[in-house]
C-alpha cells in the first residue's frame, strides 16, 4: 500500500471524515478516513467529497473533549471508548502487522556469498581459491509485485477491520449507556410509585380506623405499598452492575461510573430500506468481503506464475596455484519445471477465490439480518413508547384523577382506586421499558450505520405528558 494510501485510510484523529473513499493503486475504492484518536501519527489531509448515504458524517468536534473526571453523558463515555478501549489498540497493531508483511512480501532476495578452495592436497598445487562468489536470484513473472498485492489487500481488510471494531465499540457504549439511564429513570419512576403506594395505605389505615373500609381493602393497599418497594430495591440493586457494564463497554473497567445524565425523549428515526442500503454501501464487514475478493483473485495470479522459474546468476574471482593465474568465472542456472507445476497450489488458491465471492453474499445476508432484527425491536419499542406516551398514560393519570377524587366524595369503592394508581405505575414502567428497548436498538443501527453525530439534531421539545389530554 502507497503511503499516501496508508495515510488517508486511517487518518482519523484529525477529524477527515465525511469522503466517499480513497483509491489504491488498483483503483478500488476503500473507506473514508474516520475521526480516531488512536491514529495521532497520521496526516490530517482532508478528501472534500461527501459521504454517501444515510450516514451523518461528522468531525471531531462533534464529541466533546475528553472530561478530566468521570464521564456522565453519552458524548463523553464514547470519546473515552475510542481513546481506551483496547480492542481499537489491538486492531490499530494489526494493521501495523499487516503493513510489516506488505513490505517483507516486496523485498528482492539477498545475495549470497561464499569463498571455496577447491582442489585441497592436489600434488600438482596447492588448489583453487574461488573469493568471492556472489549469486544473485533474478526474480521472475512478477512475482515480487503480485505477492505484496496479496499483502496489500490484507492492509486494506485490516484497516477495515479497525473501523468495523471502531463502530462496534461505539455502538456497544451507546447501547450501555441509554440502557443505564433507563434503569435510572426507573428507579426513580419506582420510587415515586413507591411514595404514592405509601401515602395510599397511610389514607387506608386512616379509613379503616374510622371503619370506612374493610381490613381486606387495607391489606390490598399494604401489597401494593410493598411489590412497589419490592422492585425499587431489586431495581437499586442492578444499578451498580450497569454502572460497571458500561465501564467495560469503554474498555476502562476501572471507571467509577456513579451516575449518568441524559434524556430518553428525541429518538432517532430511521428507514428499513434507507438503513439497510446504507449499510450496504457502507459497512465495513461487506467491504472487507469485497477485498477478499480481490486478494484472492491476486492470489491466483501470484500461484499462476509459481512455475515460471527464477533465474540464479553468479560470477567469481579464481586463482589457481597451480598454474598462478587470475581467472573470473560466471554463470548461470534455473529450475526446469518438469514435474511441479504448482498445480495443487493453483487449484486451492481458485477454490479460496470462490468461496470469497460467495462469503460477499452470505456477508449481505448476515448485515441484512442483524438490521432487520435491530430495527424489528426498535420499530415495535418506539411504537409502543408512543403510544403509552401520548395515549395511554394521560389516560392512565386522568383515571386516577378521577376516581380519587370520586373516592373521596364517597361515590366509589377503594379498589377502583386501587386498579387506577396500578394502571399509572403499569404505564410509566412500560413506557421506561419501551423507551430502554428503542434507545438499545438505536444505539445498535447507529454502530452499524457509521455515525459520529448521534442521535443528531431532534424536533422540537414535546409537551409535558400532563398537557396531554
């Protein structure tokens, strides 16, 4: 691979992001060059063409700076991720790998040099001295160029290997995060249920005393008053696991992750059919597939002219002793290609093309599946939390509302009361749930889609859920 190449593949830091792709020497098109942190040593040149698709590009200022104390929200935990995690460190070493065997491949053999006496305890003299004797292989068939083409394909997929762990890290992190912030949000909704269920049963001890309702409406009161507290606490407990699971997610397990500060409101929208030809066009699985697909082709070739020898030159300085004379000798031999043609290493390295072109198909299929089950969960996630944000929940509080309100003026029993306060806590805690299912979902998409800026710019503000009649 061309410096240049090299350079612009994975010149991330800088913020070079938002091209449609570099070109080899070959004239395949490669990734654009992506916002990392991992990278400082490669140039900041950035191409002017625009990403396509979907994907938002974004610079490097779209994330904030890392915090110098511990990250609370969803910018700041993925610029730590990109800096720490040590899958990144790992593919980022792989391509350094994968460079070192591009050049190996490209290196002319060495000469080899060697000093003989041939005729040792000859009676007519004392021998002849061959110093030096250098041979030289002459490569042939272009096998030098086609072997580091082999290894410059092996490059590209481990620079497109890299993005692909980029992007999973940082869709891994979004996912942690908002599913933590919803485990918050449900703590503190189970609390406030919590509260309402205890001043209920303070309300029924109250009116079991003055013999306004039955002990049996008083202990169903207590139940509620303790499933609620119940899962509050089970829900307590889980918090600090998730505070960890996110930590791990950045690649810093030591992270003491305490809280983490965002909104479930501004999901993103997505397209079935947008989010699934950009991912196509775009992810950098199917495009490591389709440079499989080249390399195994320049594998073949580089197989095809095995057979053709090389060719080996000498030439040497002799002195002969017994006749005392300075001589020069020089000449030159190659394989006959007989029996090995290569032929079993041929017929493999075909077999390898072919199934690379048929690993870009069951890549296709893979990608497909992985976002229309994504989607799937995010599609029915977010219409459920529509629906219980704008329907069913302000209904929910209206009904409570109202029956307690009847309650008091002694036109209804207690345990409507009751099934009301259970209807607002069964919507609030479904709503957390849906919202925690759509934002995970959306987190995934975002990872397989390339995004930087996520979840982008939102509409406006909604109105409070009590305005919602």
């Amino acid at each position: 691979m061309t410096r240049f190449l090299r350079v612009a593949l994975i010149a991330a830091v800088n913020g070079s992001f938002g091209c449609t792709g570099v070109k080899t020497y070959l004239d395949k098109e490669l990734p654009p060059p992506l916002p990392d942190p991992l990278m400082q040593r490669a140039s900041s040149k950035k191409p002017s063409d625009k990403f396509p698709g979907p994907v938002q590009p974004a610079s490097a200022e779209n994330l904030p700076a890392l915090p110098a104390t511990v990250p609370t929200v969803v910018d700041e935990f993925v610029r730590l991720a990109v800096t720490q995690n040590p899958r990144l460190a790992r593919a980022t070493i792989a391509i350094d790998a994968a460079q070192g065997h591009q050049i190996q491949a490209g290196l002319y053999p060495n000469p080899d040099l060697a000093i003989t006496w041939d005729e040792i305890g000859d009676r007519t003299g004392n021998g002849i001295l061959y110093a030096p004797k250098i041979t030289q292989t002459i490569v042939t068939g272009k096998k030098l160029q086609l072997s580091q083409l082999v290894a410059t394909r092996a490059v590209d997929q481990a620079t497109l290997e890299l993005i692909a762990e980029r992007y999973a890290v940082v869709g891994l992190v979004r996912a942690g995060f908002y599913e933590t912030l919803a485990l918050q949000q449900r703590i503190e909704i189970l609390a406030e249920l919590s509260k309402l269920a205890e001043d209920a049963a303070k309300s029924g001890s109250t009116l079991f005393e003055n013999k306004r309702i039955a002990r049996l409406d008083l202990i169903q009161l207590e139940v509620e008053r303790e499933r609620f507290r119940a899962e509050r606490d089970a829900a307590g407990k889980e918090l600090p696991a998730a505070y960890r699971r996110l930590a791990a997610a950045t690649g810093n397990n030591s992270l003491s992750v305490d809280t983490v500060a965002g909104s479930l409101d501004g999901l993103p929208v997505y397209d079935l059919e947008q989010v699934r030809a950009a991912v196509f066009a775009t992810h950098p699985e199917l495009r490591s597939a389709k440079v499989a697909v080249d390399r195994a082709q320049a594998a073949v070739r580089r197989a095809e002219v095995e057979p053709i020898p090389n060719v080996s030159v000498y030439a040497a300085f002799i002195r002969q002793y017994e006749n005392k004379s300075y001589d020069g000798a020089a000449g030159v031999s190659m394989p006959i290609p007989v029996w090995n043609w290569n032929q079993g290493n041929i017929r493999t390295a075909k077999a390898e093309l072919g199934m690379a072109v048929q690993n870009v198909g069951k890549v296709e299929n893979e990608l497909a599946l992985r976002v229309a089950t994504m989607f799937q969960t995010y599609a029915a996630a977010r219409e459920r939390a529509e629906r219980f944000r704008r329907e069913i929940l302000p209904r929910a509080e209206e009904t409570y509302k109202l029956s307690l309100e009847a309650f008091k003026g002694g036109q209804f029993e207690y345990l409507r009361v009751i099934a009301a306060q259970r209807a607002i806590a069964e919507a609030r805690l479904e709503l957390n749930k849906s919202l925690s299912e759509a934002w995970k979902s959306a987190a995934e998409l975002s990872g397989m889609l390339l995004e930087e800026a996520w979840p982008g710019p939102v509409g406006p503000p909604k109105p409070p859920l009590e305005e919602k009649k």
